[in-house]
C-alpha cells in the first residue's frame, strides 16, 4: 500500500478468504473469443488493455515497471497479441488523418487504442521508424486541440459537437465511453513523456476525469449516462459507470507508477475516492446472484454480466492498493455469477447488447467488450491472490 493512502481510508481488520479463480482452460477459450470478435475501434482498445493486463502483467500501469517499459521485449516479454493491434492500426491510418482511425463520430474510440501504440513505439526494434510515433502524437493533438470542449474544458466525446457521455450512436452501432479511453491515453503519453510537458498531460489526464465527473455525477453517487448535446440519459447506465471508474484506475495507477508520482498526491487521493464512490454505491445493489442491473438502481432492467464483471475488475485492484477489503465479497459474488455464465466455448451470456446499451444481447450473439472485461476481471483478481499471499 503507498504511504500517502494510510491516512486516508480505514483498513478493513477482517479475514478475507479467498476466492477461486476461473480455469485455465475456460479464461484461454474467453481470450480466443476476444481476439476473434473485436472488431470496432474501441473494442480493439479494451482488447489490446485486457491481453496486456492479463498476459503481460509486468507492463500494465498496475505495475511499478511500467515506467519505463523496456526498450526491447523478448520472447517471453513479447506482447505480440498487443502490438499486433497497435501495427494493424497504424498501418491502415490515412496519413491524412490525425484520429489513429478515421471516420469515426467519436473522439474518444480511436484514442483507446494510443497506449498499445505507444507501447509499440517505445519497444521497436528498430529506432529509425516513426510511424508509431507520429501516430500517437498524431491522436494526441487532435483531442487537445480539434475536438470541441465544454465551458469548463472537458473534451467531447463526439467530433461535432460538445456532448459528455458513455456511448454515442454511428450508423447503428455504439462506440464505447471517454473516460476509459481517453484520460488513460493522455496520462500514459505523459508518464512515458517525462519532464514538464509530460506532468501537463498528467494534469490533463486527471483534470478530464474530474470534468466529466462534475458533469455526470449526481446525488446518488453513480454517474448519467448522457449529459449536454442534443439529448440526454439520465439513468445510471451500469457499463458506463463500471467504464469511469475503470478508466479513472488507470489514470490513478499511471499517476502513482509515473515518476512524477510524489507530485500528485493530492490527485491520486481523489480518484481513489471518486473510484470507491461508484463501486461502493453500485455494490448496494447487488442482486442475490452477484449481478447488477443493466442500469444500475433500476430493478426494471436486467442483469447484465459485462458490467459486473468490469466493476468486480476495478474492486479488486482497489482492495490491493488501498487495504481495504470491505468489498471484496461482493466482488466474489461477482465473480462466482460471471464464472457461471461463460459458457464451454468461452462467450460470456448475458450482456447488455454493446450496440444498443439499453437491451440484452440476443440468442447467439456476444459481446466483445464483455469478454474483455472477463480478461481484465481474471488479471485482477489474479493481482489480488498474490497481494493477499504476501
């Protein structure tokens, strides 16, 4: 536990028995899926995360040797599965385009795929190739200077026009939320960066976590779903809030692996406790069978397993680093319920429809997200295991 959060939060003095994990087998045949069913750019992003997170452990920002990665991977650091998608991207981007994938009504889903590009950067063989790096810096300008920003600064999450939300609607499909794709990728760029320029995009990484969250955030505790734009959600999506508080861990751990990290305590301190707010209130409405609803505090919905698992995810890294275990049975209840809905080819049943956010998905189709979400879930929970063996 790092020293500053002592004085913060009360650790729970309780035995915490642990819970067992899913198989080798089922999380292979879950990461088979994965890799076969992502396709949009922001499922390509959770992707290329949940295969680092839960493959390539040592170079995820849950790591203190994520700062610096090393300068070359070998064979048992290879990241291949990760880098592949950061490759394929770049290599389709018209060089026209500043967006690591053009054409999309979003801002927010093309940056999700930034940190494996930049990871890919940093490892290449070969230093005279800068498509990686142009790239990314590319991705980069277009959010912090192109894309239109509320009064307040928050960057939107649409190209045309100042709206903060989840999930904005192209061509029928849903592309997925801001605060994990985006402040993650700013704040990678910036501890990666170093120096004065990379602890500004530190501070900006944050500072659009907090701008969403004064803007999404109500009196419950949980986060809008929509808000500004042309229209607005008002129900308390469970993906979405399961995508803030997951995207804000990241924006935490990156602050607190980064060199850098003596110099945002006071920021650390608040994501963590902006981060607990929602899982705290999201567990109050766990249902007997570990799930929550598809909006959260709304009975009338349905169990959905995608963001059950994303929220079980971010509980158990949060018990690691803060010492306080108080939800960690309720993230056991969630992971016996998702263990239980993955069936023997690895599809995880039950999710909300990622297209449609408001409806579960149908008889024979899946969830790519969902099954990222497994992966993220089982890299945690393995993370948590070895914290409790220490």
């Amino acid at each position: 536990m790092v020293p500053w959060v002592n004085g913060l939060l009360l650790a729970s003095s309780a035995l915490v028995s642990p819970q067992g994990g899913m198989s080798n087998t089922t999380i292979s045949n879950v990461r088979a899926r994965l890799v076969e069913s992502a396709n949009a750019s922001w499922e390509l992003g959770t992707a290329a995360q949940a295969l680092t997170e839960y493959s390539w452990p040592a170079l995820s920002v849950f790591e203190a040797s994520a700062f610096p990665p090393p300068p070359h991977l070998n064979a048992s650091l290879n990241a291949s599965d990760v880098l592949q998608i950061a490759v394929k991207t770049v290599s389709r981007k018209p060089s026209t385009s500043l967006p690591l994938i053009a054409g999309q009504g979003s801002a927010a889903d093309p940056a999700s795929i930034g940190v494996a590009v930049l990871l890919a950067n940093w490892t290449r063989p070969d230093a005279s190739v800068t498509a990686f790096s142009k790239a990314a810096s590319g991705q980069l300008e277009h959010l912090l200077h192109n894309v239109p920003r509320s009064p307040e600064g928050a960057i939107s999450h649409r190209q045309d026009e100042v709206q903060l939300w989840w999930v904005d609607v192209l061509y029928g499909y849903t592309t997925a939320d801001y605060v994990y794709m985006v402040p993650p990728f700013i704040a990678y760029y910036g501890a990666l960066q170093g120096g004065s320029g990379g602890r500004a995009l530190l501070q900006v990484a944050y500072d659009q976590c907090r701008l969403y969250r004064n803007a999404l955030r109500d009196s419950s505790g949980l986060w809008r779903h929509i808000a500004l734009g042309k229209w607005q959600d008002n129900s308390h999506w469970g993906t979405g809030n399961a995508w803030a508080a997951a995207g804000m861990l990241r924006v935490l751990q990156t602050l607190n692996h980064s060199s850098d990290a003596r110099m945002f305590m006071e920021q650390q301190t608040n994501l963590t406790q902006w981060i607990q707010e929602i899982t705290t209130t999201s567990w109050s409405y766990q249902n007997r069978d570990g799930s929550l609803f598809n909006v959260i505090d709304a009975p009338s919905s349905f169990p959905d397993a995608s963001s059950t698992a994303l929220l079980a995810s971010v509980t158990y890294r949060m018990a690691a680093f803060t010492n306080d275990t108080t939800l960690i049975p309720a993230a056991d209840k969630a992971l016996t319920f998702i263990q239980n809905n993955i069936d023997e080819k690895g599809w995880l049943q039950n999710t909300v429809d990622p297209y449609t956010f408001h409806t579960p998905s149908k008889a024979g189709e899946h969830s790519p997200e969902g099954q990222a979400f497994v992966l993220l879930l089982h890299a945690a929970h393995t993370a948590w295991l070895k914290w409790l063996s220490k």
